[in-house]
C-alpha cells in the first residue's frame, strides 16, 4: 500500500468511527429522552387517573349529601305544616265555639227581646185604654 493511501484509509476510518460514536451517543440519548418522556407520560396518566377517581368519589359524596340535604329539609317542613295543621284545628275549634256560643246568646236574646215584646204588647197603655 501507499502510504497516501494509507493515510487516507486511516482517516477515513477515523471519521467513520467518529461518525458511529456519534450516531451512537445521539441514539442513546434519543432512547434516554423517549424512556423520560415515556415515564413522565405514564405519570401524568397514573395522576389522571386518580383525579378522575378522585372526581367521581367527590360528585358522589356531594350527591348523597346533596340527597341528605334534601330529605332532612322535607323532615323539617313536614313537622312544621304537621304543627301548623295542628294549630290551625285548634284555631278552627275555637272559631266554630265562639260562632255557637253567639248562636246561643243571639237565641236567648231575641227570646226575651220576643217576650219582652209580647208583654209590652199585651199592657195597655193608659192613652189608648
């Protein structure tokens, strides 16, 4: 060989080792940077995952609350209007007495007003005699 050959040879050689080394170095980091990416995307999906869960756990517990809410205000409204019903029987009951007792003394009254009348009806006055 000569050695202008062989100096070019080694050279290329040389560069072509260089330019594996590199290629190698660059596809390594290339893998480094997918498996980070890789990890962090299982991450945010493990994370989503669980904010989902986490989502739903919060709505249902806010629906059964929501339902307890809902029932312990009917309870109470329900007492109320039971005593108001109450009240208002007892209200009735002294409406319809106070109307019986005026029945009765507005009958006695016109009675003695009606006898009253008969007697004065029956005197003769002394202009008229």
């Amino acid at each position: 060989m000569r050695p202008s050959l062989c100096g070019s040879r080694t050279r290329k050689e040389a560069d072509t080792r260089w330019t594996f080394t590199a290629g190698r170095e660059q596809v390594e980091r290339i893998l480094e940077d997918a498996s980070r990416e890789r990890e962090q995307l299982i991450e945010q999906t493990d994370v989503l995952v669980a904010a989902r869960a986490r989502a739903a756990t919060a709505a249902s517990e806010a629906r059964a609350e929501s339902t307890r809410l809902l029932a312990d205000a009917d309870d109470y409204v329900d007492r109320k209007l039971a005593e108001f019903e109450v009240l208002l029987g007892q209200l009735a009951s002294q409406v319809n007495n106070g109307r019986l007792r005026l029945t009765v003394r507005r009958e006695a009254d016109l009675a003695r007003f009606q006898g009253t009348v008969l007697a004065e009806s029956e005197v003769v006055h002394p202009a008229f005699g």
